[in-house]
C-alpha cells in the first residue's frame, strides 16, 4: 500500500519576522531526512518537557550536552528553539527561556504543534512526532509495530485491536486498516 506524500512547498523568501509556522517550514525543508530524524525528535522533547512543566529544569538547554550538540547542527533548528523564547546564554554554552510565567509553557506548546505539522507536511521528512490515533473514547493499551514496521497495532479497552498504517495518508483524520474483534483484557503486544 503506498501513501501519497505532497511535495514541500518551496522555500519561503526571508522576512523581517518569521511565523512559527515559516521558521517550522525551514527547518523541515531544508534539512534531509537523516538529520531530521534525530534532530526533531530532540527539539521535540525539549519543547515537550517546557509544554508539559515549566521548570526551571526545562527552560535551560545545555548546549554541551552531545546529543543537544547534534540536534542544534542541523539547519534552522536553532531558530526553533529562539522561536520558543529560549536565549542565548553563558557565552553561547546554554539557552534559557526567559518568557514569563505561563508564556513559556504557552510558546513551547505551539512551537510543538508547529513543529509536528511542518514534518508531517514535508517529503523530505514525511514523519509526525505526534499522531492521535481516534478510538472511539476507548483507553489504549497497548501497541506494537508489526510487518517490519509497515503496520501499527493498537489494543484498547473496548476489546477490539485496531491496524495502523504506520505512514497514514497527510489530511483528515487517520482510519485503521483494520479492527479485530473478540479480543478480551488487552495487556501486551508482542
């Protein structure tokens, strides 16, 4: 089964005062897959962890640490991160957020969202960090990928295992290949 993947856009003329959503679009075009693929997933985490608890912990990237280090290599991902609020500090060795109160919170939250639909959005990356799955209301369980990573298995509390292109088609909500019925007290996938 092959999903259609729409061509980026191309790449937006510079502009006094980038969007969220342009600098997201940058990062994502202008960066091959290979580079994405680790660099997004850090970016994510760190805008993740500030969306979910502004800490002090949260609003500090150290960029010493060697996987940061990797992630903030790649092209315009610095420009994410400044797009979140965070700053420069000590001498280039850190960034800190210096939003105040739940702005940080707020901004890390839709540079996220931002972030995910830009990498949906784009051929070169085609890959969401973040994908809800609709399940009826039921509580997921558990889930597994099977055939070779082609396919996502979902057991929830309504008994029934749902099959998950591991690559939906982009636009509108994402729809199972398949649901199992007759399956009962869902606990594990192997």
């Amino acid at each position: 089964r092959q999903t259609r993947r729409h061509p980026c856009p191309p790449p937006c003329p510079p502009k006094a005062t980038s969007t969220m959503s342009d600098i997201c679009a940058r990062y994502a075009e202008e960066n091959t897959r290979e580079a994405l693929s680790g660099s997004a997933r850090i970016l994510s985490t760190l805008l993740g962890n500030l969306a979910r608890e502004d800490t002090p912990k949260f609003r500090r990237v150290n960029l010493q640490n060697a996987k940061i280090q990797q992630s903030v290599a790649a092209r315009h991902a610095m420009a994410v991160l400044e797009a979140a609020g965070f700053e420069s500090v000590e001498g280039g060795a850190a960034m800190e957020s210096k939003l105040p109160g739940d702005q940080a919170s707020a901004r890390a939250a839709q540079l996220a969202a931002a972030l995910d639909t830009a990498l949906s959005a784009c051929a070169n990356a085609s890959f969401a960090l973040r994908l809800s799955l609709p399940h009826g209301g039921a509580g997921v369980r558990a889930c597994t990928y099977a055939d070779e990573g082609r396919t996502l298995l979902t057991g929830a509390t309504d008994n029934l295992v749902r099959v998950w292109p591991s690559a939906p088609p982009l636009g509108g909500d994402p729809a199972p290949c398949a649901v199992l019925a007759a399956h009962e007290s869902v606990r594990g996938t192997a």
